[in-house]
C-alpha cells in the first residue's frame, strides 16, 4: 500500500486542495496513473459538437425532403458523399449522450468520436443507458 501527504506552503494565493487515499500496489510493480478533471472548467469538443449538428440538420434535410439525398447534400456543402454518410447516423445518438457531449463530459465524447470512426450508433445507446444506469446506481462514482 502507498500512502503520501503533501502540505503546501499557505500564501494568500493558495488554493488547497488536499487527497488522501491508500492505493494498493499495482500488479507486477508497475505504476498507475491518476486523472483530474477540471469539473468546471470543461469545454465541449468543437469537433463533436460540429459533427452532430451537422449530422442534424443534414437528417432532418432528408426527412422533410428539402434535400434527396446524400450526394446533393454533399454537393452543397462541398463535401464527399461518403463524409456525409459516415456523420449522418449521428443524429440518431441518444439525447442524453449528446446532452453530456455539450456539457463537455469527456465519456460521452469518447462514446460520440467511436460513433463518428465506426457508423454505429446503436451500440452507443447500448453504451450511454448502461453509463447512465452505473451513475444512477452508483452516484457520486463518475
């Protein structure tokens, strides 16, 4: 087991920030790794956030007819018909998975930027009810 403690110098400008937890050894002897998220300070993804707005309105173009197809979107936009269809199923993720997405969670991001590499979706719901599920049962736990 490792313990440590650290005491920083108390100046006026300080901000402290104190942790204490027993950590078992890693298996092996080999290290592990700790990760801070600045809770406040997070910031969606531009790229994501792009990605799935454009995903949007290029399905709702589809649906209501104001574009026929992949290929003229991607026309219009002066893009490749295949970019538009590796993006459009984006705008079938779930409500909740893009709501964490603007709110800059970084596990829905990852869940989404999978999306965007692989064309599935479906697993992603898969993926962010069981997330959703965990933290419900397990809150406080993220």
């Amino acid at each position: 087991m490792t313990h440590s403690r650290s005491h920083p110098r108390i100046t006026a400008k300080t901000t402290i920030i104190s942790l204490e937890a027993t950590v078992p050894a890693a298996p092996g002897g080999g290290s592990g790794k700790l990760v801070f998220e600045d809770q406040i300070g997070k910031a969606p993804d531009a790229v994501v956030v792009k990605a799935i707005a454009r995903a949007s309105v290029w399905f709702e173009q589809l649906t209501t007819g104001k574009s026929q197809s992949m290929a003229e979107i991607a026309v219009r936009e002066n893009i490749t018909d295949n970019y538009v269809s590796n993006l459009i199923h984006l705008a079938w993720l779930s409500p909740d998975l893009v709501g964490r997405v603007l709110d800059g969670e970084s596990e829905a991001t990852t869940l989404a930027r999978g999306a965007m590499l692989t064309r599935k979706s479906d697993a992603v719901w898969r993926q962010s009810r069981k997330a959703r599920a965990d933290r419900h049962l397990h809150p406080g736990q993220q």
